[in-house]
C-alpha cells in the first residue's frame, strides 16, 4: 500500500494505456449499451497495449530497483486508472492489467462528464489521457497533464527514459509568447536580458522535479531513470538561460539537445524514450513518425 502524499501519483486513462480504438468507434456508433455489451462478452480477452503502455511498465521497473535497495522506501510510482466507463464494463480492464502484471494500486469507473475533479484527492502528480477535454481540465485543475494519441509503438528497454520539450512545457511560454509578437531577433534579444533570470514554472515541471526526486536516490551508474531535454532553442543564444533556470530549480537531466529549430524526431528516435511530452502538434507529429510514444501538452 502507498502513500499517496509521498508517491508519484499518475493517473492514466483506459485510452492512453490500451488500444480501445475499436471499442471506442463502437460506442460513438452504437451507443453505451453496444459498448457494454460487448465488454462484457470479450471480458476475458485482454486488450492490446496502447501508447503509454510501455511507460507504466518502465515506471514499475524503477519501483523494483527502488525496494531491491530499499525495502521500506515510500517514495515510489504508484499508478491509478481512471475511466469514464461505467462499474460494469470495467471488468475487461481490470482483467487486462492482471494479464499484463500492471501494478495498478487503484480502479476508478467513474460514469461522470468530468472524472479529473477526483484528481486532487488522490494526489495525482501526472494525468495521461486520450480525451483532450479531460486533459484542458486536468490543466485547469493544476495537475501536470497530456494528451496521448494512439500509436503502433515499439516497446523500449528499460531504463525509464522520459524526455521534454522545455518552452511551455517544463517552462513558461513568456518567450513563446514574445517570439510570436517580435519575431526570432526579437526573442534572443529578450533571453539575453533576462539571463540571470529563471524561467516561470510550465505545465510539467511539477511532474519533472518529483520524478528528480527519485532520480536523486541512485548513483549515476545504477539510475533506472534518464530524463532528457529536447528544445527547440539554440544553444548559443537560448540555452544559457533554459541551464540556469533549471539548476535555480535543482532540477537534474541527464542529457539536453538544443534543436536550434531542427526537426526532433531523428533525435528522439536515438533517445528512445518511453514517453516525449511536447506542446507542439508538428514535433509531437515527428516524433510519431519515428515510433516514439508521444504526448501532447496543450
């Protein structure tokens, strides 16, 4: 049993975790009884993994080498699925996970328009969803989240491997917002006179700095953990500033890669990661292309 208050809590919906593409086509066409129904005839049949599949596999692993070096250590990954499907369609998915040997601490069926209001009360840290509406909400509610498109993945090896955009992701969008008004001079000029000043907090750094946390607990050599930053930035005019804020933070990655606009997803393709959380629609696009399990931060 977890506790929830020193646990990274991530909550991940059925979508993001299994394939329920086929089913949920039949319950757009055919209604929720259809849907029902046909649940509860395939009960026994497990549901292929989605995209973020491989991701909570990972995540299990680290919480192996986390108790292999410390028995009584409560600073673990504890993961809850959350589905707006109803009690009694819920038995397939439960029967899914145990097929798989998904260490799922807790099954939420919650029949209701907006399941993220029970987010908070179970500490999440990090929502995964294929509704883009519940992850606007989760936002809203100040709960790191992303939306996760179903996608054929190759599953990576372990160790977790997570990697992040850092403008409006792990950062703010403040340099977003006066690229977009100055152009790119515009934005350069802007990040070398805030320089010595760190960047405000994105939608992911909550996540990013409990995940550092835990990344702390193990020597380099042995860590089940690497995180990466991908951005768009340029080193030489862009990156000091990103560095600086992210040691103000006392936030270690493993590895960064200023793109200086490049393409990502040749990169993240070498990177493999088990999940690249992006707010652009055209990298979270390149880094699908290459098979890399993407989410898409609004």
């Amino acid at each position: 049993q977890k506790d929830p208050s020193k646990a990274l809590v991530i909550a991940v919906t059925t979508r993001a975790i299994f394939n329920l593409e086929e089913e949920h086509q039949l319950y757009l066409e055919k209604g929720k009884e259809e849907y029902v129904r046909h649940q509860q005839a395939n009960q026994d049949r497990p549901l292929p993994p989605g995209t973020a599949f491989a991701f909570i596999q990972a995540v299990q692993y680290v919480n192996k080498k986390i108790l292999e070096s410390n028995p009584a250590e409560e600073d673990l990954f504890d993961i809850l699925l959350l589905s707006n499907n109803s009690p009694e369609s819920g038995v397939r998915i439960i029967n899914s996970a145990k097929h798989y040997g998904l260490e799922i601490s807790k099954f939420c069926f919650v029949s209701d328009e907006d399941s993220t209001q029970y987010l908070k009360s179970h500490g999440v840290k990090l929502f995964l969803s294929a509704d883009r509406t519940d992850v606007c909400n989760a936002l809203r509610r100040g709960v790191s989240a992303a939306l996760v498109f179903q996608q054929e993945v190759q599953a990576p090896s372990t160790p977790l491997r997570v990697a992040f955009d850092g403008d409006a992701v792990l950062f703010s969008d403040e340099t977003d917002q006066v690229f977009r008004e100055q152009g790119l001079e515009g934005a350069v000029q802007y990040e070398r006179a805030m320089e010595a000043v760190p960047m405000g907090e994105g939608p992911m750094k909550a996540f990013a700095m409990h995940l550092g946390k835990i990344h702390k607990k193990f020597n380099r050599e042995e860590c089940p953990i690497r995180t990466y930053l991908v951005t768009a930035r340029s080193g030489r005019d862009m990156g000091i500033r990103a560095i600086k804020t992210l040691r103000e933070w006392g936030l270690a990655i493993d590895e960064a890669f200023f793109m200086d606009g490049a393409p990502k997803g040749p990169i993240l393709a070498q990177i493999q990661p088990h999940i690249f959380f992006d707010d652009g629609l055209h990298n979270i696009q390149g880094a699908q292309d290459m098979g890399v399990p993407s989410a898409w931060v609004p």
